[in-house]
C-alpha cells in the first residue's frame, strides 16, 4: 500500500462515517438533471505527505500524472487562462466563447507586481526567494484576489502555496517544504490530482533551486463526497492496493519554465481499474 492510498482511505472513511450532511439545505452545485448535488463533509482536513520518502500517488486507481501535470503547468508556467493552451478538455464547462474561463487561476499567475528588486508575477517570486533568501517566511502564491472574483468563472479551489525551507541536521542541501491550501474539494475526482500535481510542482521547484524536497502538508477547509459518489468511493476505498510508484524528474532541466509533462518519469506504477463514469455536479 502506499502511503497515499493509507491517507486517501481514511479520509474517505472518515468522511463517510462522521461527516456533515449538506441535503436539504441551500447549495449551489447541481447535476445534470438539474437536481441538486449535496455533499458529506468533514472542516478541515490536514494531510502530510513525505515527498523524501515515496510520491504520493494512489494505488486503488490510476492517477494520470503526466496530464496532471500538464494542467499544473498550463497554471505555473504557462500562466494561462485559456483552454486552448490546455492539452485536455477538464475546464471546457467553465470557458466563455472565447475559451477562456475569466480571471482565473493562470491568469492571476501571470500578473506583474512592483517589488524592491523589480516587477515580477508570483511565480518569478517564488523562484527568486527560493534562491536568493531561502528562509523567507513570506515565499507563498496567492490566486484568490477578491477584486477579480466577479471576473472569474469558478473561484480558484486550490488558491494558496506556502514554500518553508529546513535543513537536516549535518546535511548541506536545503529541503523544499510547501502548504497547500483548499478551499474545497471533491474528494473522488479531484484529490489525488491536485496532491499529485503539488508534490510534482515541489520536486521541479527543488530541482531548479539545487534542493532536496521535504514535506507537502494539504489543507482543506471543506473536503467533501457528492451524494452520487457516495457509493463508488465505498467500492474504491474496498480495492486492494500496490506499492507507489517511482517518479522522478529530467535531471537535465535547471529552468522551471523548460519542464514539460515528458520531463516526469513515472515507473512501477501498478493499479487498480480506472473508475469510470463519474458523474459531475457544476
């Protein structure tokens, strides 16, 4: 079993068992028969995975890392709010004819802002802490700008990184800790993909800064399951397990903005069968 799998099955269960119901009361997603979508939900979930020790994929179905990836990248490196630069159709329901989905995620990445050492986005930001005052207790992103809020299509889900950096006692090497911060989360369709998509942005950030990687620490204030789901996480959750995979990077690339989602080298990567059919609520 790895670690990921242990962490996901307990959360699910956890979830199940003593988790809040939403039904009858006011929300806001709905099916596509136009019923409404309520939830079970716990507040604030907290999850650690040690990136040092395994990557933290789940077993009990597949993870498409390197399309994970891809849509990570479309946010951080391309910083784009279009679909058409995205090589998967998973933010088609929130674009405007135009293909893009506002001033969203990407977008807000991509804006320059004044600093004593120059303009920059929050990216740029990141990257020139983590190499030049690695100890900065500031080196965090933020996508949830209240003054764009009404020019977004769907508010940002995963909207905060904190980067921290530690050193091991004795060791020279710096290790690249970070915290994820959501809002909310479907847990079925979206958990595993956004842990998979950070613990993939640590190790690239880690690569380029000459840094070992450490910790990536998940918060989420409202970690739920859809009525509709209920059961196949029941069935999922039931599934045997596998070790986790190996995963590592292009050791070649030294600059974030050549990584591509070719650059992530997934090995041993067993499974259960892929859930299909998910229903979605929007």
């Amino acid at each position: 079993m790895s670690y990921a799998d242990d962490i996901f099955i307990k959360m699910c269960s956890d979830i199940i068992e003593r988790g809040c119901s939403t039904e009858g009361e006011k929300v806001r997603p709905k099916w596509e028969d136009g019923s409404y979508a309520y939830t079970i939900k716990q507040f604030g979930v907290v999850n650690r995975y040690d990136l040092s020790k395994e990557f933290p994929a789940l077993t009990l179905r597949r993870t498409y890392i390197r399309s994970a990836v891809d849509e990570l990248l479309w946010i951080w490196q391309r910083k784009s709010n279009h679909v058409q630069d995205l090589n998967s159709h998973i933010w088609d329901e929130w674009a405007d004819e135009t293909g893009s989905i506002g001033k969203a995620y990407g977008y807000q990445m991509g804006v320059k802002h004044i600093y004593k050492e120059g303009n920059m986005d929050q990216v740029d930001r990141v990257i020139y802490d983590l190499k030049h005052n690695p100890y900065s207790r500031r080196i965090m992103t933020n996508l949830y700008v209240h003054a764009d809020l009404h020019e977004m299509h769907l508010y940002p889900c995963a909207y905060s990184m904190t980067f921290n950096v530690t050193k091991k006692q004795g060791q020279d090497r710096l290790v690249l800790n970070a915290v994820l911060n959501q809002r909310s989360q479907d847990v079925l369709t979206a958990n595993n993909w956004n842990v998979v998509q950070y613990a993939v942005l640590v190790h690239m950030l880690a690569q380029v800064c000459d840094m070992e990687v450490g910790e990536l620490v998940h918060v989420i204030a409202d970690a739920h399951i859809y009525d509709r789901h209920i059961d196949i996480v029941k069935e999922l959750i039931a599934r045997p397990t596998y070790p986790a995979p190996k995963v590592s990077l292009n050791p070649e690339i030294k600059d974030f903005y050549q990584f591509t989602p070719e650059d992530v080298i997934v090995e041993a990567y067993q499974t259960g069968p892929q859930v299909k059919d998910i229903p979605i609520a929007v």
